[in-house]
C-alpha cells in the first residue's frame, strides 16, 4: 500500500476524532481532537491489512491519535473552518426553494451527510426530514443549530 504521509510530516484532521473504544481511559464517544487541529505522523501502520492508519501527535493536545487518511489532510493546506458536522442535525433558517413546488419550509429540521469545503466558502450535503430521499447541497449561512433554532 502506497501511503500518502511520512513520518514527520505535519498534518490536519478534518473531522473531529472521538474514541471509539480503543483509546483507553477516556470513555467511548468522547472528542479526542477537534476537526482542523494540526499533528504531526509519528508511526504508520495498517488496520485489517487494507486501512493504512497514521498515529498523529497532536502537540496542542499532546494525544497520540490513530487516524485514517481520509480524515487527514496536508498541514499547510487551506482550511475552512465549519459550523456543523456529519451526523449533525440542523435547522432551515429560511425557505429553501427547490422548484415552484418544491421547498423546504423555514425551521424544517435535516441532518448532515457531508462537510464539502470549496475554497473559502462551505457547503453541506443534507437530508430533511421533509423531503425524505433527497440529498441538498445548502450553504452554512442558510443553516442553524437546533439549539439556536429553540431560543429563537
């Protein structure tokens, strides 16, 4: 397997890392490192003889963290921060119209699939509950947390 990263080699994770039960006095669930903290590759090794994995020190944290290369990107790469995550559910803060018959009403609550960075700006690939099958690709200014969406 061809590895993208070499020992030393400064990189950022994009999604936060929770322990998934391996890590070990810290309780299964809990955030090990926020999405965007930078880390250096400090060992390669694999998982399931298909997975390579790059244990990440992250020296702000001072973790030691096994990470999958989707989750890492090159430490000097641009990156742009995000409101939500994937799992995530959030709120529609206006009507998003999709055709003259077609939208998702202002409030409609939607869960996110996917983080998408695009240069500077973000976008979220979502499913709302109102429009069950349908994955939307919406802009972060257009979205609320549920807990922003309740005092207001």
């Amino acid at each position: 397997m061809q590895t993208q990263w070499d020992l030393g080699d400064r990189v950022r994770v994009v999604r936060n890392v929770r322990n998934d039960g391996t890590y070990p006095g810290v309780e299964t669930g809990e955030l090990l490192v926020r999405r965007g903290s930078l880390g250096a590759v400090v060992d390669i090794g694999t998982f399931l003889q298909d997975q390579i994995i790059y244990s990440v020190h992250f020296l702000d944290d001072d973790l030691i963290v096994g990470c999958r290369e989707e989750e890492l990107i090159d430490g000097d790469e641009d990156w742009v921060p995000s409101r939500f995550e994937a799992r995530e559910r959030v709120v529609a803060r206006k009507i998003l119209a999709l055709s003259a018959d077609q939208r998702v009403p202002q409030g409609a609550v939607g869960e996110v699939l996917r983080v998408v960075r695009n240069g500077e700006s973000v976008l979220y690939h979502l499913h709302f509950d109102c429009l069950p099958g349908r994955t939307l690709a919406v802009p972060e200014t257009a979205l609320a947390s549920l807990a922003e969406a309740r005092h207001d």
